[in-house]
C-alpha cells in the first residue's frame, strides 16, 4: 500500500490551481452580470418599440438567440 504522496513538491502546482480557480470564479460572476445588463438593454429596446427581429438582424444572430438572451 502505498503511502500520501508528497505535497510540498507540488506547492507551486497547488498555488497556482487555486489561482486558476479563483480567476475562473471572478470571470463566471461578471458573465452573469453581463448576462443581466444585456437582457436589460434588450428589454428597453423592445420596450421602445424595436421587434426582437429588428434587435436580432442589427447583432447578426437569430430571432432565436434574442428570445434566449431575454429569458436569461
């Protein structure tokens, strides 16, 4: 049976993974509040009389994409 393998080798790995972790967790928050502010956009500009088709032809996705965006 072999025993725990030795952790101060790997120190820097560790280091380094709970950076990595932490930047991925930082990027995750800031896409939600992106998500968020551009739902927002859309719904005021729909809001301003713009269709999801005009929205949709103007960012070059599909009218599809405008409702996900909207659900979101």
């Amino acid at each position: 049976m072999a025993g725990k393998p030795d952790i101060s080798a790997h120190q820097e790995t560790f280091r380094h993974l709970k950076e990595v972790r932490a930047e991925a967790i930082r990027h995750t928050l800031l896409a939600r509040q992106f998500h968020a502010e551009r739902r927002d956009l859309l719904r005021s500009l729909i809001e301003e009389g713009f269709s999801q088709a005009d929205i949709a032809r103007e960012l070059g996705v599909s009218r599809q994409a405008i409702q996900k965006m909207l659900a979101g």
